[in-house]
C-alpha cells in the first residue's frame, strides 16, 4: 500500500464541489468516447487519452476556468477532508479542454483506500525513463501514544498518448501531537527531452507544499520550447482534528501545450 501512497497522490468526494465553478456532473458511461491519443475537433475542443473502463465508477464534472487579462485558461482546485470517513484515494484526469470558453471536462472517482481498483493504481505508476528526486522535512520523532495521519497529493502532466511527463508530490503525516513529516518528490520524463528547470518546497508545522517548473525543447517544434509549472501541490493539516486541506496549481505554456492535460490524485485520511 506504501507503493500506492507514493505513486499516487489527489482529491476527495467533496472536492467536487470546490473546483472552480462546477457546471455539471454525470456519470462516466460505456458510450463515453474512448480516446488512445490527444486530439483537437474540427470545433476545437482538445480530447485527451481517456477510457471509462481504466477509471470505473467516474462522473464527467465540467468546469469553467480563469481567464487573465492577455488570455489564458487555468484552472485550480482545492479542497478539505477529515479525518473520521477512512482513508481515501480520489483521482481526477482531465478529458476535454475548449480554448475558446476556458472550460474542460474532468473524470473524477473516489474508492476507500482498502479496495483501489488495480486498473487505477497501474494508471498512476510513471513509466520507464521517468527521473524522481526527493527531500524531506521533519520536526522530530512522534510519540508511541500519539494519533497519526497520512495525506499525498500528486499533481502532474500528460503527453498525448498519455505519459506522465512532470509531477510534483507532497508526503505529510502528522500527529496530534503536533509532530510531523513533510517528503517532497519531483518526476519528469527524460526520453522524450523533458527536464526540471527549478525546485522548492514548503515546511511549517501545519504545512507541506511542492514546486517544481520543467521544460521540453523537442515536444512540438524542435526551435520553441513547452513549459509546465506546478505553482501549488499543498497540504495543510490540523493536529487537532486530523483534518487537511489541499490545492494543486498547474499552468502548461508554449508550443502545443495544448495537447497536455492535468491530472492529480488525492489521499486523505
């Protein structure tokens, strides 16, 4: 299970209603479009790799994003969770995005923590090639007799066919007594030329929080590169009530980024 915890990492049955403004909810079906690569539609709505049968029992949400001044789409998402439902794995992908409205179709499905089906978990191991560095924070060692808990948040980026090309993760356990441990990790995808151009972190008493930019030169145009920057994978707890709240930011800029989608996966006590 600890495999699963650190591969994996985002989101919770709630957090449907915290994503940004939230048009609507139905369930994924076997009807619903399988798609093996990223493409763009003769309206110009991008489909990104997604099939109902790896992500069972998932609901389509839509979601209108942030436009800025100069134009571009983000979105963001956060979200809370207590302690007293059991652990939980959530998972969200993204499986449309309309340039022209800012809004984008996103598959989410939460399963308790003891029962992940095996065709998820396989969908959140990186693949061969995949670089991951790490680095920990503590504040000390937690009493035997203290209550623990455990939260992952894992925000990342797709390539057309569906490969994780950068990711941030934040670790955190912490205890009622006010002790904690705060493992951060950044993964990127070096065959087809990604790297990672900076790194840092966050540790406070109540906080975890991973950053992390990366680029690829060679993705579309050999002479124009594509970025991805992950401003915000944050965990914040309560020692009092084993509580954590959690957001992910993500932006992808440059050539084709267009074609690479967000994803992130949630573990909550």
């Amino acid at each position: 299970m600890r495999r699963l915890q650190t591969a994996a990492s985002a989101l919770v049955a709630a957090a449907t209603a915290a994503l940004v403004l939230t048009a609507g909810v139905a369930p994924a079906s076997a009807d619903t479009e399988v798609v093996t690569e990223a493409y763009i539609d003769a309206s110009g709505v991008v489909h990104y790799p997604f099939d109902p049968a790896a992500l069972p029992g998932a609901s389509i949400v839509t979601q209108n994003g942030l436009t800025s001044r100069v134009g571009d789409c983000s979105f963001n998402a956060t979200g809370s969770d207590s302690a007293s439902e059991g652990p939980t794995l959530t998972v969200g992908q993204e499986v449309t995005f309309d340039p022209a409205t800012c809004t984008r179709e996103l598959a989410l499905v939460t399963y308790p923590l003891s029962d992940v089906p095996a065709v998820v978990s396989a969908t959140l191991e990186p693949e061969d090639g995949w670089v991951q560095e790490e680095a920990t924070a503590s504040s000390g060692e937690v009493s035997g007799r203290a209550t623990t808990w455990f939260a992952s948040l894992n925000a990342r980026v797709q390539d057309p066919v569906g490969i994780h090309v950068s990711s941030t993760t934040t670790e955190r356990t912490w205890s009622s007594t006010g002790t904690w441990n705060n493992v951060h990790r950044w993964g990127w995808y070096t065959p087809t030329g990604w790297s990672r151009l900076s790194n840092s972190q966050v540790d406070t008493s109540t906080v975890g929080d991973t950053l992390g930019t990366f680029r690829n030169v060679a993705f579309c145009n050999p002479f124009a590169a594509t970025d991805t920057n992950h401003s915000r994978t944050r965990l914040q707890t309560s020692s009092a009530s084993g509580g954590v709240t959690w957001g992910y930011t993500m932006n992808k800029s440059g050539d084709c980024s267009e074609l690479l989608s967000y994803h992130y996966s949630l573990i909550t006590p």
